[in-house]
C-alpha cells in the first residue's frame, strides 16, 4: 500500500466511525428528549437536535461524496464502494446514480446556460410580471422549500426504473449507464428503504420521527439551501472549473462537513481529500474573482434570495 493511501484509510477510517457514532449519538439523545423531557418542554428541548441531526444527514452526504470521487479509501475500490453504500443507505442514495450526476456537474458546470446551470431558467413564454412570478416561485420553492432535494429524489427514482436506453435520452450524465449499474442502484436504494421501514417497525411511529423522520425533513429544507451556493450567479463557459466560490471557514465546515467550503480547490482539483483542500487551496484567477460575491454561508445562502436568471427566447 503507497503511502498516500495509509494517509487516507487512517483518516479516512477516523472520519467513517465518527459518521456513524454521531448518528447513533444524536439519535440516542432525540430519544432521551422524547421521553424523558417534560411534555410541555419537548419542542423546544428538540429543536437544536433536530437541527443538528440534519446537518449530521448533511454530513453522511458529503461523505458520500468522497466515495463517489472514489477517494473515501483509495487503497481499495470495493472498500470504496462499499462504505460509500452504507453512509448512504439512510439517506436512501444509491452511490453510482450519486457519481454519475456528480461527474456531469464537474465535467461540464456552467459551460452554458443550458447545461448545469441550475439557477438559469430558458424560456419562450412571453416576457412579462406573470412569466417572472412563475419562474421565481420555481427557484424560491426549490431553495427554500426544499424542492432542490424533492427533484433530486425524483430524478433517482427516474433512473433506477426507466429503462437504461431511456435514461441516455434524457440525460447525457447516464450516457454510459448499464444495466448492472441500473441493478446494482435499485438493490442500494431499496436497502435504504428497508433501512427506514426496519426503524418504523423496531420503533413505531414516534420512534421513527424522531430518529429519522423528522431529520429527513429538516435535511431536505437545509440540503436544498445549501446545494447551490457554490455556483448560484457565478460565470459560465468553458472554462468550468472555476465557475464556482469558495466560503469561509466555520465550525459547520471544519468539523461537520468536512471543509466543503473550499469549492473552487474541489473543482480545479477534484482528486485531493477533504483533508487537504485548506493545505492546497487554489485561488481563482482575476477574471473569475466575480465569482466571490459573498465570503460567507449567511451571505451566501441570502444572496439566492436575488433569484434566478431568465433567458428569454424568442
């Protein structure tokens, strides 16, 4: 095993475990709130948690997204595979739909308004306060609503149950999409369903809500605030790579999300592990500076408030 490996099974294997722990963790304290808090205080007592259990959903995300650049253990592909399967299975995500997505949106990322631009809306409706109105809503359920996150569950249902010649006409992410890829993403997905359906039956009902249930609402509101803010109003073209911006650090970033704030370091070099991208980060060149409209997550999250861009076609 090369070294650079050794660097990242061990922490690689630290960040896995603390993943799990914090899960079982904060689902043990919800519970603790659920019944042994006075009635009258629950709510309250449980609103922090709950918050912090759907950052920590967040967290199994951003994992994930290690092992779907094939980076959570390098040594290993099926180790890889395998552990990118389980810190996803929760959040029911099947890892090669999650790949296959996320390695369209690094390879062509705002190269054009049609293509991986989620905040540009092509239109030939009439340009009018009517026609605006419509496509504001859109962008402003899709952020702060939680819709980013109901497309994305649509779009995984999409793929895992049309068939594979299907899937290549709809979206050119699965142009090589196989059938063994489309078999193996219904058995992770279904395991993930199982996975919240054996809560439900351990548990009952309120059990659930409050290790699961709840959680998943909570993180489908903050993913979707969270999703775009990289990218939202940045510039486009072929040189997609520095299309997006990077955040300042902050507790969120450092210690639950693992440094995901150095966005433009992930772009330019996709290949380097979260825990080197503050060591190796890379600036945006001066014609890209445009991009750094806000320097933190508040700002950053606000700024989406602006809405969307509407191209107009005739």
């Amino acid at each position: 095993m090369k070294d650079s490996d050794k660097i990242v099974l061990r922490k690689n294997s630290v960040v896995v475990l603390k993943t799990f722990l914090g899960l079982i963790g904060l689902s043990a304290l919800a519970l603790l709130v659920l019944y042994y808090s006075p009635v009258e205080y629950r709510n309250l007592l449980y609103i922090p948690i709950v918050l912090m259990q759907a950052l920590w959903l967040d967290r199994l995300y951003v994992a994930g997204h290690e092992a779907a650049h094939r980076k959570l253990f390098t040594h290993n592909k099926l180790t890889n595979e395998i552990f990118g399967f389980m810190i996803l299975l929760p959040l029911m995500v099947p890892l090669r739909i999650y790949r296959k997505i996320h390695d369209f949106h690094h390879k062509h990322n705002r190269t054009t308004a049609e293509v991986s631009a989620l905040d540009v809306f092509i239109s030939k409706r009439k340009n009018n306060i009517a026609s605006k109105l419509y496509f504001s809503s859109l962008w402003y359920f899709a952020v702060f609503v939680g819709g980013f996150f109901l497309h994305s569950l649509i779009s995984v249902l999409l793929f895992l149950f049309v068939p594979v010649r299907w899937s290549k006409k709809i979206s050119p992410a699965f142009n090589d999409w196989t059938v063994g890829d489309q078999l193996n993403s219904i058995l992770q997905f279904f395991a993930g369903v199982a996975f919240q359906v054996g809560i439900y039956l351990i548990g009952g009902v309120e059990i659930y809500l409050y290790v699961l249930g709840y959680p998943m609402i909570v993180f489908a509101w903050i993913w979707s605030m969270l999703v775009y803010v990289f990218h939202y109003d940045t510039t486009m073209g072929d040189r997609n790579m520095f299309h997006a911006r990077a955040l300042k650090s902050n507790f969120l970033f450092k210690y639950i999300l693992l440094n995901f704030n150095e966005h433009v370091t992930h772009h330019v070099k996709p290949g380097v592990s979260w825990f080197d991208l503050r060591n190796k980060r890379v600036e945006l060149p001066p014609e890209f500076q445009s991009n750094e409209k806000a320097d933190n997550l508040v700002k950053a999250v606000f700024q989406q408030l602006k809405g969307p861009k509407i191209i107009w076609k005739k």
